[in-house]
C-alpha cells in the first residue's frame, strides 16, 4: 500500500510546475497548511480486532442526501487539467460510492456536463465574490443543471497571496507564456 507522499511524489513528476503547485500549496507562509496536516496526521483510528462486522453500516444523511458513508468529495479548482474530464471523473467515481461529489467554482467542466455524467445529484460550491453578476449566473447554471445543494466558500474576500503560484506560472506576469511552454514541452501531460 502507497503512503500519501508516494501519491504526492507521483503528482509532482506527472503534473506541470503550476499545477503541482497550486493543488500542493497554500496562501502566504502556507502555516495554515502545514497545521492542517499535523492536525490531520494526528487523527488516528482505533483498530479494533475480534468483532463481528457482518453487518456494517455507514450510511447517514446530509443536507437530505443520503449517504453511504461520511464523506464528501470537497471542491477542487482545475480538476479537469489534472486528468481529462476529472471533474467528470470524480462525480462518477463519487456517485459509484454513495458520496455526493462539490463542483468547485473554478471548474474546467461545465456543471451541466458534470452532472448529467453523475449517478446523483452533485453539490456546487459557490465562492462568494463582490462581482454579483457572476455569483447570479453561477446560482442560475447550478439551479438548470439539478443542483439542490450548495456549498458556501467564504474565504475569499481578499485573496490569499500564493507565492508558489507566481514563481510557478499559474499567475504572475508572464504566467500564460509559462503554462504555455510547460505544456509543449510536456506533450504526453498536454
């Protein structure tokens, strides 16, 4: 069985530099970022042996969807640049699994496809921005497509600076040109 580094290790030698970053890191120093990690690295499951597990249940209700187990695949911008269709990809799998799927704001599919590629109803995060018009729209796509279920990010603000991001090539001046170059000089990941 892979360790999660082994699955970082494989992102970073698949992935062009900007994307590998900007899925890797975080804003500013990214201590948020490494917190979370020690805080999530200290969770730890309490194996039990010996146990009758015939009949195991997971299942629980969210937000009126019913689940088959606790958890939900959470947003993730740019999915679709990290596999073909992965936001396509990821709501199937999800979908297979009695977990609901979030689209994220910044998604390279369109909600539309996404969720007429799912077995469920996927849930959509909404980012909360000052440009309203575009806050409508996406409510309004959201709604056309089947989505019941909305997921508020409010982080947003002020944007965080993501000083990996700049020096990578996802943004910056230059950025597109960067990416550009990535790309062709990686045709397999193109």
């Amino acid at each position: 069985m892979s360790a999660p580094t082994d699955f970082r290790a494989a992102a970073r030698r698949r992935l062009r530099p900007f994307l590998f970053h900007y899925i890797d890191g975080g804003a500013y120093a990214e201590q948020t970022l490494r917190r979370n990690i020690d805080d999530l690295s200290d969770v730890a499951l309490r194996q039990r042996v010996l146990r009758d597990v015939a009949d195991l249940n997971l299942e629980t209700e969210l937000f009126g969807t019913r689940m088959a187990m606790p958890v939900v695949l959470a947003p993730v911008g740019l999915t679709g640049m990290y596999a073909r269709r992965g936001e396509v990809q990821a709501a199937r799998a999800a979908g297979a699994k009695g977990v609901p799927f979030t689209l994220s704001t910044v998604s390279v599919c369109p909600i539309r496809e996404v969720q007429a590629a799912s077995p469920a109803p996927i849930w959509f995060q909404l980012y909360v921005l000052k440009d309203r018009g575009f806050m409508r729209d996406a409510l309004e796509r959201a709604q056309a497509a089947g989505v019941t279920t909305l997921v508020f990010t409010v982080d947003m603000p002020v944007p965080g600076a993501r000083y990996r991001d700049a020096h990578s090539g996802m943004s910056g001046p230059g950025a597109p040109l960067q990416r550009m170059m990535q790309a062709l000089t990686h045709p397999r990941w193109a």
